[in-house]
C-alpha cells in the first residue's frame, strides 16, 4: 500500500529515469547499512549446472553496471542479468529516453546501451565475489559497441566476453534490443553464426545464451532455433522488448519510439517460448521475460516450459515485495 501511494504521488511526478535513480540509491543506500540482507536459501533448484534460489529473476536493463546485485537478492529475486554491458563504456542515447505508460502498466525505453564497459563492470563484480559469499546467479547481458559496425560486431561480442565471462556464472548475448541502430540485423542467421561462435570460442565452459526479438517472424525465429541448437548454446532467453504497440490503451507517451515493457508483450513472448520449447531439445535452457504480472502468470510460464523466468516493469508497477510473491511456496 505505500509503495502504491508513493508510486501514484511522488514517483508519477518524476523523470522516470531520476525516479529509477532515486530508488537504485535507497536500495544500495539500505543494503549497506544491512537493512536489506539476503537470507542464505535452505533450497536450491539446478538449471544450468547453476544453484538458483528460485526461478525468478531481475531482467536485465534494471541494473546495467551490477551495482545492485546484493540488494535485488535481498528482494527475493534468485538470479539477476546485468547490464546490457560493451566493450567500452558509453552515454547511450540523449534523454528523455524512459517512459511510463501507466494505464497500460508499461514501460518504454530507448535507452541504448548505457553503461560503464566491460572492464569497470568485471572489476566491480570481481570485487563483490571476493567480499561476498551469499550471492545471487549473476548473468551478464552483452551487446557491441553503438559506433561497431556489423562488420566488426563479432569482435565486440569476443571482447566483452573475453572481459566478463570470468565474473559471470552465465552470458546473454544480446543482438534483439531495438535501441542501437541496425542492431537486430545481427539476427539474420549469416550475421549471428560469427557471433555466437566467437562468444562461445571466449567463454570457455560459461554457459551462454542468446537473447532474442519478440518482432521476428516464425520463419526467422526457426532459423535462429535450429543455429543456436545446432551450436549447442546454454539456452535461450524469449524475449526482448518490442517495437510494436498492438494492444496499448493511448496515453501521453504511447507514441514515443523505443521498445516496450510490460502486459502487451505478454502474449508474443508465450507464443514464441511454445515454439521455442517445441522445436529446441529439452536440455536447451529457455528463460521466458516479457509481460510478467503476477504469481499465476509466473507458474503458468513453467507449466509451459520455461526453466527460469525474468521480470522488470511488473516489479517497477508492484513494488518491492513483487519477487517474493511470485515465488512463494
């Protein structure tokens, strides 16, 4: 009840991204002091050779630098994706660049990238291993560089690996963000091979996963089911924001250009994690992210063959009790 008071009086009234600011520092701010710890999980569940608390975890894109992996632990989530993270460290794109659509309990964002770079991230991560037994997962979400062309992406994709995999307990290559131009043309199967095989080359026994659009086609889709198995990648994480807005109630920012977050992408992401559970081998990991609301739904994407699962906006809408009540029981 008080986040919601707080969400529809103060937060409403900030830049969305000052607001995310704002309570990324209450969060680091309460897990210093110890106000906000982690208990040790008395079980486990094995996915990925990897002990998860739960199968519930942060998305990536809340926290691009992994500077609130304690804290999120702490709020129930059992894994948490960091980033997107590049090679180098770069501003993304000009503000305003976050949206609230409240009516529709969803986000848009064109944020592109921003983060610290690989180095700087590694070292924080590293750090935080050394003074920290109770963690949780931690996969690292990688892109290429704004100004890389796709000529040059594969080289990106291996420099950040070479940098992170040996901080991560998991990597996410991610070529299906809408926000850095020509990005998603590395999906095409001729232009994803090189990546992913360059990925896998730097990661040694890290498993990886790649990240795909809920925007493809089935045909397109399919052609980048049959490589990811054919190149026995980890898994698979269904899906990434989209560029449609099918389905939204208009509101003030409706039109704005990014990708979007929330309930609309709910049912793109379920058709596509069937299709990906149908055709993939069962031992290929699939993460289902895309329009998580509630503990139902949570259940409901097991049921249908998701091995974990990863929410954002359904926290930033409910508040920071939301992890454990999905996860309860």
């Amino acid at each position: 009840m008080l986040y919601r008071f707080l969400f529809r009086v103060v937060f409403v009234r900030l830049n969305p991204e000052v607001a995310h600011e704002l309570v990324a520092g209450a969060m680091k701010f309460l897990s210093a002091v110890g106000f906000l710890r982690a208990k040790k999980s008395e079980t486990t569940k094995t996915v990925m050779g990897l002990e998860f608390a739960n199968l519930l975890g942060m998305a990536a894109g809340f926290d691009k630098n992994g500077t609130l992996i304690r804290p999120l632990h702490a709020l129930g989530f059992g894994h948490v994706e960091i980033g997107t993270v590049t090679p180098v460290s770069q501003p993304g794109n000009p503000k305003p660049r976050l949206f609230r659509l409240p009516k529709n309990k969803s986000l848009i964002n064109r944020m592109g990238f921003n983060n610290d770079g690989a180095a700087a991230v590694a070292a924080r991560v590293s750090s935080l291993r050394l003074k920290n037994q109770n963690l949780p997962i931690i996969g690292v979400n990688i892109g290429k560089n704004k100004n890389t062309s796709e000529e040059n992406a594969a080289a990106d994709y291996l420099e950040a690996t070479r940098l992170l995999a040996p901080v991560a307990d998991y990597l996410v290559i991610n070529v299906s963000s809408p926000n850095t131009q020509g990005l998603r043309d590395l999906q095409r199967v001729s232009a994803l091979r090189p990546v992913l095989e360059a990925v896998l080359t730097a990661a040694g026994k890290k498993p990886v996963l790649l990240k795909i659009a809920p925007d493809l086609e089935v045909e397109e889709i399919l052609e980048i089911l049959h490589l990811a198995s054919g190149l026995e990648l980890a898994g698979l994480v269904i899906s990434n924001t989209t560029v449609s807005r099918e389905g939204l109630v208009s509101e003030a920012d409706t039109g704005e250009q990014g990708g979007l977050s929330g309930p609309p992408l709910a049912k793109r992401a379920l058709e596509t994690l069937i299709l990906a559970r149908a055709t993939v081998p069962a031992s290929m990991v699939l993460v289902s992210v895309g329009g998580l609301s509630d503990a139902a739904d949570f259940r409901n994407r097991l049921a249908l063959g998701a091995d974990l699962v990863q929410g954002y906006t359904g926290f930033v809408y409910a508040g920071p009790l939301w992890a454990r009540r999905l996860t309860k029981g």
